[in-house]
C-alpha cells in the first residue's frame, strides 16, 4: 500500500490531522447546533409569551377587536425589536392586528393543530430583501373548547441570523488555524516522541565487534520506548558479554591445542636431531601417542559440546534405576578419589526410578565430581548426595576445597575457562568437563546450579525434571514392546536349540 511506503513520523502526524480535523468538524458543527437551537428557544419563548400575553388580554380584561387592535399597536409598539401581532379566525378574516402592513398566513397544518389546541411554530422563507420569518399560532381556548380564533405573533431572524452567520464566520476561521496548529504540533509531538528510536538507530549503526560498551541513554518517562530502549541495551549487553566470551574461548582453543602441538613438535625434532637407540624412539613415540591422545579428546569433547548445545544428538529416554545408577557414577570415579585420598560420601534418599539417558547423566555427574575431587586437599571429603522435590531429582555435590572466586562464577561453565590465571595443566583436565556436563544436563531440560564461597568449597546441585507426559508415554511403550520381544525370544529359544543341526 501507498501509506506503508510513509515515514512512520508522517503517518503518525497525518493520522493526528485527520483525527482532530474530524474532531475539530464535530466540534465546530455541534457548537453552531447548540447556539442555533439556543436562539430559537429564546426567540419561541418571546413569541410564545407575547401569545399569550394577548390571549389573557382578549378575555380576562375583555378587550374587543377594536380595542384588542389598539392594544396590539400600544404594547409591541414599544418592543425593541417589533413582532406582528393578529387575531384571526377560521375563515381568515384578521379580527385585529398591529399597524404593520403584514399579514400573517395561516396554514393548515397549525388550523389542524389548533382544532386539538396545541400551538404551532413556523418558519417561512424569507421575502427578497428581507429576513426568514418566524410565528408561532396559538388557538383560543374558552371553557375547554376552541373558540374558532387564532392568535398569531411573528417576528423577523434578523438578529438570529446575523448572530449565527457571525459565529460561522468565527468557526470558519478557527478550524483551519487550530488544524494547521494541530499538525505542527502532532508532527513536533511525534519527532520528540520517537528520538530514543532515532538514539537506538545511531547506537545500532555504530556497533561493531570491537565496541559493544555503547548504550541508549533511557528516556524519563515509563513507558514503551523506555522499555524498548532497556531491552536494547540488555541486549547488547548480552551481545558483549558472548563476543567476550567468544574471545575467550579462542585465546583458550589456541592455548589448549598449543601445548600439546608443542610437544609433538619438539618430541619429533629431538628424536630426528640424530640417530638414537630404539628405547628413545620408543619414549618419543609414546609421549606422541600421549599428547595426540589429549588432542583427540579435547576435539571429541568440543564436537560432543557443540552438538548438545545445538541439540543435534539423538536423545533416547530411559527409566533406569537411581541405585545402579550411582554404583556406576561411583565406581567411575573412585580411582581418582582413591589416588588422591579424598573420601567420597555418597548418600541416595530419592527413591528407585528416574526417567533420562543413562549415558549422558553419567557423563555429566562425573564431569562435575571429578572437578570436585580436582579441587579438594587431600584427607578431606566429597559429599554425593542424590534427592527428590516432587518430580525434580537432585544430584547434590559438595566439596571442601579451595572454593571459586566470586568473579568467575558466571564463567565456570565456558569451554576452558580456568579460575586460576596459571592454567596449570597439572591438575587434570581440559576445561571442558563442567560446559559438556551443562550442555548434556539441558538436553533433559534440567540445569546446573553452583554457590561457592574462596576458601570454603563449592556446591553444584543437577536439577533434571520428570520429562512431558508424551515422553513418558513413548517410554513404556518401548519397555513394553521390549518385554514382548523378550517373551517371544525366550519362547522360541528352546525350539531353536533342539532342532537337528546340519
């Protein structure tokens, strides 16, 4: 459409000049309404009031025609603005009326009306020259009975008209000014009011990968471009903290695959410097085998990361048992803990089932209690402690060591990120055990949580929640049609083992 391919700041002003043009018609033609309608009351009261003025005069002083014609000429003599004034009858034979060479016509909508006795109010059109004329017929009423005369007072609009034609005239004149003082306005109005879009627009067009620290200064009022404008900033926000991140994560690559690169290297130059006896060559070719060993896991453990986090491997739910479960965990790990004396206290009050990939939970429990044992002085403990809130299991693990700093804790979780600055290897590890264990905790919709304070330890608690009721559906029916299979195997089984074989 044509008003798509507008400014927003023109629609915005155009849709405001329409609507208060409208508003502004409105106003201005019910105003002229009010006042038109306001001065023909008062000029209906007047003529209503002269009526019966003379109707009471007619009667109750008993005024004759003669003298009701004198009456009329005396008293609407001295009005400012002189009416017509006169009592007529059926036949239309004028009875009497004021010294004005005008005569009022009797219509036979008002001769119908004054038959019931109700008054009637014209207005005729005007004369060349002249004003629109305005009457009101009054029956005379006797007894309760219609004595067969009309009274009738007329009087000219002149001062209505000239009233109404000077407020036209007003309104005629302030509808255009208040418009175009309306569209000024609403187009300053909509400018000002779209300014923070026009900041984040600068803002976005200045980004690059090397700044991201630039944020939108927050308008003053609460409302939806304040809330806009927050939301932009945390995103950028997030936005730098992932290039930081990013960042890191390739200095850490770079210094991970550096020193294994390095020993291979230095490894293969010493033992082709020259000839050397064939236990030599036998200690470089096992040092090579070692380092291109770290190597490999490093990248296994990266491509297992990237396609848990991209959610890219198959995900085979399975309702195994908690007690299995931690024997295997445990007997995992224990050489580690034995090899550093570290004492493993393991505690199981969640009940016997839990629904997941038995794989990818062992994977990643181990990951976090060797990280634990990595951490610990020897002669001291690690608690293993594994609970149940409702449909949430909990895999508890405290230890006693150094604790993490309270700036790397939102770090922990990044590939190769080492709260020691040294980034000494000899510990163990790579850096990506506690990102994979993250990585294959969120692929059973779970998450991992750590507090630690320097000097005290640190606790991480796995939440992994009851999968959808869909899933656990699909997972008996598959244990279902295994028992099945097994049946049917176990049946025919012994047919098989004595059939002759050739």
């Amino acid at each position: 459409m044509f008003i798509d391919r507008i400014p927003v700041r023109y629609r915005l002003a155009l849709g405001h000049a329409i609507w208060m043009a409208l508003l502004f018609l409105a106003v201005g033609c019910g105003l002229y309404r009010i006042v038109e309608m306001n001065l023909y009351q008062s000029v209906d009261a007047s003529l209503m009031g002269s009526a019966q003025s003379i109707r009471d005069a007619r009667f109750v002083r008993g005024l004759t025609p003669p003298i009701m014609e004198q009456f009329l000429n005396q008293v609407f003599g001295e009005k400012l603005v002189q009416p017509y004034a006169q009592l007529v009858d059926l036949s239309g034979k004028i009875r009497a009326k004021t010294a004005v060479n005008v005569s009022l016509p009797v219509t036979p909508n008002a001769l119908a009306r004054a038959e019931r006795g109700l008054e009637t109010f014209e207005t005729f059109p005007p004369r060349p020259g002249e004003a629109p004329l305005r009457q009101v017929t009054v029956p005379v009423i006797r007894f309760g009975s219609f004595t067969g005369e009309l009274i009738q007072v007329g009087a000219t609009l002149d001062s209505t008209y000239h009233t109404m034609r000077e407020i036209a005239w007003v309104l005629w004149i302030a509808f255009p000014v208040s418009l175009v003082l309306s569209i000024l306005f609403g187009y300053i109005l909509t400018k000002r009011s779209l300014q923070p879009v026009t900041d984040m627009s600068i803002a976005a067009s200045s980004l690059s990968s090397d700044d991201l620290s630039m944020r939108i200064p927050l308008p003053a009022a609460k409302d939806e471009l304040r809330a806009l404008a927050t939301t932009f900033n945390e995103m950028l926000g997030r936005l730098e903290d992932a290039f930081l991140r990013l960042r890191r994560f390739t200095g850490d690559v770079s210094h991970e695959l550096r020193t294994p690169l390095a020993v291979l290297k230095g490894e293969a130059q010493f033992a082709l410097r020259r000839e050397r006896s064939c236990e030599d060559y036998r200690t470089s070719l096992t040092t090579i085998r070692g380092e291109a060993e770290t190597m490999t896991s490093i990248i296994e453990d990266l491509l297992l990361l990237a396609r848990a986090e991209s959610r890219a491997v198959a995900m085979n739910w399975l309702e195994f048992d908690l007690d299995t479960f931690k024997e295997d965990v445990v007997h995992t790990v224990l050489p580690v803990y034995e090899a550093k004396s570290v004492e493993l206290i393991v505690d199981n009050s969640a009940g016997n089932k839990i629904y997941g990939n038995t794989g990818y939970l062992t994977l990643a429990v181990k990951n976090i209690l060797l990280n634990a044992v990595k951490h610990s002085t020897s002669n001291s403990r690690v608690d293993f402690r594994i609970a149940r809130e409702g449909k949430v299991a909990k895999f508890i693990i405290r230890d006693y060591g150094e604790g993490i700093p309270e700036k790397s804790l939102p770090y922990i979780f990044d590939p190769f990120y080492r709260a020691d600055t040294a980034r000494n290897r000899a510990a163990g590890g790579t850096g990506i055990g506690l990102s994979l264990a993250l990585a294959l905790v969120k692929l059973h919709n779970g998450n991992i949580t750590v507090t630690s304070k320097p000097g005290e330890g640190a606790e991480f608690i796995i939440t992994i929640p009851e999968p959808p009721p869909g899933v656990i559906e699909e997972i008996k029916k598959s244990e279902i049609h295994s028992l099945d299979v097994k049946t049917v195997v176990n049946r025919v089984r012994p047919q098989i083992l004595t059939q002759p074989t050739v």
